[in-house]
C-alpha cells in the first residue's frame, strides 16, 4: 500500500541546527551534517532543510553546505533559503539536491515558480507557504513570519498551482514548536483548495498527531521539526526517527486499505 511521507524539516541559522517556537527563540540543538548521517541511518523517508537566514539577510543560498548535505544525505532532499533566481535553483539541483522549496520570493514574485520551473523542472519546485490565524481565517507571512503578504492563503495557493509548482508546504506560525498537535482546520482548508501534493508543517508533537493529520486529511505529507529533534517533555535534544514498523502500524491504523497517496 502506498502511504504518507513523514518529513524531518531542519533549520539552519547562523550555521547550525536550531528549532524554532512560532518562528523565535531558535534553540541550538546540533550540526546538520550529524543530524543528516543520523537520519541517513533512521532510514527516513525524505528531509527538508531550510536556512532562516538567507532571506532576511537577503544573502545568497550557501552553496558549500549544500553540496556537503547532499553528499551526505542518502534520502530525497528538499532545501531552501536564500533563493531567488533560476540560476540559484539549477545551481543546487546540480549539487544532489532533489527539490529546491521558495517562501517569501514565491509569495511575493509569484512568476520566479514558473521561471524556476522551466529550469529545474516542476517535480522539483516546492512553494513554503507560512501563515498565521487570525479569526476565522489565515493570513500568509513571509521572511520568518516577519512581513504580512497582504494576500490570502487562497490566493497564495492558486499562483503556486497555475505558476507551476510541483509542491507546497503549509507551515503554521502559530503551531511552530509547540508539540501540541497540527491544525487540523488548517490542513482541511488546504486540502480543499489544491489538488497539488501538500505537506503541513508546525505542530507535531507525536506519531499520534501524525495519525490524526492521516485521519482527518488522508494521504498527504506530514513534516515536523520538534518531534525529530527532542525527546521526552522536557525536551532533551535527541535527533530520533519512528522505525519501519512503527510508521506502518500508524499508517494501517489510520488510512482505509484503498487508500493511495501522492
């Protein structure tokens, strides 16, 4: 049976792995290059690395880290931060990389997808949409959640769609760190306005939230940073995957036996 991916998503600030609670107080918790050979080992099914920085700082991705993770890395790996032209895309597919992810320039240039597109190819372009709740609705946010897009979630995932993305992460401000659960109307909204493959991000604080994520939205990715990189509740930093066994009985539990996924 096909099933769910089940992604550690690592931050890169200031050249080391930290994790982040509603997009502040990054706490170190390690090297990437460690975390990724432990990874390697934990046979996880796909990684997600993204640098805080490059962005904010409007710096260039850096290209020696990137190749030494994707030399090192033995799963598909998606990274972001710092890229704005299709040039800096083919660049970091060139190094091993799977998938390149754009936030704030996809949101803000919505035609960069298409040109990035073309260049790589729409299988590897994944659009990191970060939003926050406010009321009865969510507002997207860009550069670490410091800048409002002034556009709509809606919005924002049409352009990825008609523009050419091939993916889109959906990453919650507001459950950033928290270990408390996904939004699970978040991810139900999602759902219902792509037909793209999703991912959500923010909030995982178990293999239970991961079921229940499975449960209410059906296949889909489920990305998590906390859950990968403490253990126990008061939060001792251990890089940590569910075996083989484990993400199979979840997925049996939690997914009819025709389900498919993406």
């Amino acid at each position: 049976m096909l099933r769910p991916r089940i992604t550690p998503c690592l931050l890169i600030h200031n050249g080391g792995l930290v994790k982040t609670v509603r997009f502040d107080e990054p706490k170190y918790v390690g090297d990437p290059l460690n975390a990724v050979k432990i990874f390697n080992e934990k046979e996880a099914d796909e990684l997600v690395v993204l640098d805080i920085d490059a962005s904010v700082r409007g710096v260039e991705p850096d290209f020696h880290l990137i190749a030494s993770l994707a030399a090192e890395c033995r799963m598909p790996l998606c990274y972001g931060g710092g890229i704005k032209t299709p040039d800096q895309a083919r660049r970091i597919i060139g190094l091993g990389v799977e998938k390149i992810a754009i936030s704030s320039v996809a949101v803000e240039h919505p035609s960069i997808i298409t040109s990035i597109a073309a260049e790589v190819g729409r299988q590897s372009v994944v659009v990191v949409i970060d939003v926050r709740r406010r009321g009865d609705d969510y507002e997207v946010w860009t550069h670490n959640g410091q800048r409002p897009a002034n556009v709509t979630l809606a919005e924002s995932l049409r352009e990825a769609g008609t523009r050419g993305a091939g993916e889109i992460v959906v990453n919650s401000i507001d459950q950033d760190g928290m270990m408390k659960g996904y939004d699970l109307e978040l991810a139900t909204r999602v759902r219902g306005m792509t037909a793209l493959p999703i991912t959500m991000l923010g909030g995982a604080g178990s293999l239970d939230d991961i079921g229940r994520l499975v449960e209410k939205c059906g296949v889909l990715g489920a990305a998590s940073g906390s859950l990968f990189v403490f253990k126990g509740i008061y939060r001792a930093v251990l890089i940590n995957y569910p075996r083989q066994s484990a993400k199979e009985e979840l997925i049996r539990r939690c997914l009819p036996p025709t389900a498919g996924h993406q």
